[in-house]
C-alpha cells in the first residue's frame, strides 16, 4: 500500500505541474476537476484542519448522544487513519493515472470518495480533540458504517455513502486490489541528446507495459509532437527535437486514455485490432468494443531548410 | 512499413471531402511544431473555408504579436500558420470569435 502511494505521488505531483506549464485545452478542462481532487488527496492532510474543524463542530451537535460510540473510537491512532486514508488515495490515484480525462460520472467517483476521506478525517480530528485513550482499533471501520444503528437519528449522505463503499469492498476484494497493480505507469526516461535530439530511454518497455505495438506508439508521438524519429539498436527512441519529459508524458497520458484504456469501464485490459483501415478497442473486462481515431499526420509545415529541399528534389 | 504508413491516411478523408471541401472531421487542428533552436511553429488546419483566412491572419498577427501566414494545401485546403507556440492563444481567440466551439478544437502536441 505505501509502496503504491509513494509510485503515485510523483505522478499526481508532475500532473498537477503540467496543468500549469502546458496547454491542452481537453486535457485541462478535463483534469481539472481530478487535478482538484488530487490537489485534496495529496495535501489534504495539511489543507483540512479548517474543514475538520467546521465540520467537527456540526458532528458534535448531531452526535450528543452518541458520544459512547465516540469514545470506543478514539483510540485509532493517526497512523492507522492515515493507512487506511491511504487505502483510498491510491485508489484515486490508479484511477487518475488511467483515466485523467474521466467524464462526469467518473469525476462523480471522484468526489464521493474525497468526501468519505474527509469524513474519516473529521473523525480522526474528533478523536485527537477528545483526546485518545489506548485502546484496540481494530472496530473503527464497522462502527464507522453504523454509527447511528444504536440512535434513532438520521443517518447522514455520507454515512450512507461510507456504508455502501465498505459493503462493495468487502464483498469485492479482489476488485480493488486487481486493479492496483495495473495501474502503475513507470515515467518516461528522457534524455536530451546534444541539442537536437531527445532520446525517450525507456519507450519499447513502455510499449511493453501498455502491451501496444512500438510501431503504434512511435507512430502517435510522433504526429502529435510534429517531428520524426526511430527506435535505435538499444531499444530507444530518438525523437528529433528538445523534448522534456514531462512533454512525453503528457502526450503518453493522453496515447493511454485514447488507444489503451476501455472508453466504457476504463479497464486497462484491452486489446488494439485492426479491422478494415480501422482500429478498434476491444475491452476484456467489460466486452465493449469502439474505433478509435486513426492517427493522422495532418498537416506538416515546412521547417526544413528550403535550400535543403530544393537541392534534394532538383 | 507499408501498413503503417497507411494508417497516417483518413480513411474517410475522401468522403467528408465529398460533403464538406475543407473539414476533414469537423474538427480544428491545431499542432505545434518545433523549427531550430527553441523557435516553434503553430499550425491551424481545419477551419472552414466560409471564413477569410487571410483576415484572419492578419488580425491574429496584430493580436498576438507574431508573424503568420496562409498556406493553400492540396489536401488540407488553407491551413494558418503562425510562429512561436500561439496555441492557447489561437484556442481563445478562435472562441472569442465565435469561428469556432471549444469542442471542435483539437490541440496536438506536448
Ligand atoms: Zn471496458
């Protein structure tokens, strides 16, 4: 789990510095609201304590009478709150990582998860506030989802939320965990080579990880980035022109959302076919199945040197 | 090689070009490309020949600061061409005057 977050990090990190240096205009409305939601993931242990604080004011009143249940509660320490905050922020940033430019219901996803994370936390500040005893924690998660089973109040949204979450985890272990691993993307190691050339050292491993043909994605780099360039004997590809490699990743980021991720369910798990001049995307989880734009070179100005040109052709 | 290059090839290029002369997808291009040094170039391919490319380039010049010129294509009709990255700046200004919705613009590029 540490492990996972500590892969994301920098990822989430480099996405949110991107936002901000290139210009995409898909790529920015769409993150935007990710990007928001990553910034809380991220920071939010530093950013809530204002929100914890209103927010701890609202749940004392509602729960006078459920202070009992608070006090069982208290006992979880910040560490363990933080594990299994975790738990859910490298859930968020599998998903962010895959599918950057998520449509409505996804940002939906989104949302209700950073709102149970905030949850937790209120609770976590709840119990730092009445200060701790030492007790066994193991509990928290169960008293979480029922807390008001024992009152005749209502229950809150997110609560519901919570309970609902929890249900799906436990009766799908496998659905959270399976994806997680898939989910890793290794950044793209990219070199300056001299001052013409980039060399992207990493790029058939990728191709390899994201289970494409190279051809395939030497092919998109190369007409979204407007240059040329080829695989060398070592495997890498030589890109003509300075490139960072944050530049690589946003163009690798939005190769993955179009020709590697389901645009139903947005499972990794898919397979790129060729069917009669067209590319289809067939998903291995859900089954859907869509074309997928052909990669076009449009229109290429000239920037050679026109003396160059003509001595070649004449 | 030879099935690689044709993937380049909008295999409906022909067809929209029977409806609609200049719009190849209904979309506008717009990409970047890198010249020597750290100069670049944006390009516009895609806006609808209705409109007069060569007033609009003239006010983008002025408005961004940057030269600019019309190239006639073969294949892509009259594509803008503008120096130095003015792609945020083609985005807004192609909104702003109304030549174009944000969803019909597609950024290329880094
Ligand atoms: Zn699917």
């Amino acid at each position: 789990m540490a492990e996972d977050e500590a892969m994301f990090d920098p990822t989430l990190k480099k996405k949110k510095k991107k936002k901000k240096t290139t210009f995409d205009i898909e790529a920015a409305l769409a993150e935007g609201s990710i990007s928001e939601v990553g910034n809380g993931d991220v920071e939010g242990k530093d950013d809530d304590p204002k929100q914890k604080d209103e927010e701890a004011d609202e749940v004392d009143l509602d729960l006078d009478f459920t202070k009992k249940k608070k006090k069982k509660k208290k006992p979880f320490s910040t560490e363990e709150l933080d594990a299994a905050l975790n738990d859910i922020n490298t859930e968020n940033a599998n998903e962010t990582v895959n599918m950057e430019d998520g449509d409505d219901n996804f940002d939906m996803d989104m949302l209700d998860f950073s709102k149970m994370k905030k949850k937790k936390k209120k609770k976590d500040l709840d119990d730092i506030m009445a200060e701790g005893d030492e007790k066994e924690d193991k509990e928290n998660v169960e008293v979480n989802t029922n807390e008001w089973s024992g009152s005749d109040r209502d229950y809150t949204y997110d609560e519901l939320l919570n309970r609902a979450f929890e249900i799906m985890r436990d009766k799908n272990p496998d659905m959270a965990a399976g994806k997680k691993q898939k989910f890793v993307m290794r950044p793209p190691q990219v070199v300056r080579i001299g001052t013409k050339k980039t060399s992207f050292a990493n790029f058939t491993e990728i191709c390899r990880m994201l289970h494409r043909q190279p051809k395939h994605l030497l092919d998109f780099l190369l007409a979204e980035l407007g240059t040329s360039g080829s695989v060398d004997g070592n495997s890498q590809l030589i890109i003509k022109g300075r490139f960072q490699q944050k530049q690589i990743e946003n163009v690798l980021r939005r190769y993955i959302k179009e020709y590697v991720t389901c645009h139903t369910c947005r499972s990794p798990d898919t397979i790129l076919q060729k069917d009669t001049r067209l590319f289809f995307l067939q998903c291995e989880t859900c089954g859907s199945r869509c074309s997928v734009a052909s990669i076009k070179l449009g229109f290429q100005a000239v920037t050679a040197k026109r003396a160059a040109i003509r001595a070649k052709t004449a | 090689m030879s099935i690689q290059n044709l993937n380049t090839f909008d295999p409906f290029a022909d067809a929209s070009k029977g409806a609609d002369d200049d719009v190849q997808d209904g979309l506008v291009h717009i990409r970047i490309q890198q010249r020597n040094g750290r100069k670049t170039l944006t390009t516009v391919q895609g806006l609808s020949s209705e409109y007069d490319l060569k007033k609009i380039v003239r006010a983008c010049k002025k408005e961004f600061a940057c030269n600019g010129t019309v190239i006639e294509h073969p294949e892509y009709g009259e594509v803008l061409q503008l120096q130095g990255d003015q792609r945020e700046n083609i985005c807004q200004w192609l909104t702003k005057a109304g030549l174009a919705k944000p969803d019909q613009l597609k950024v290329h590029g880094f």
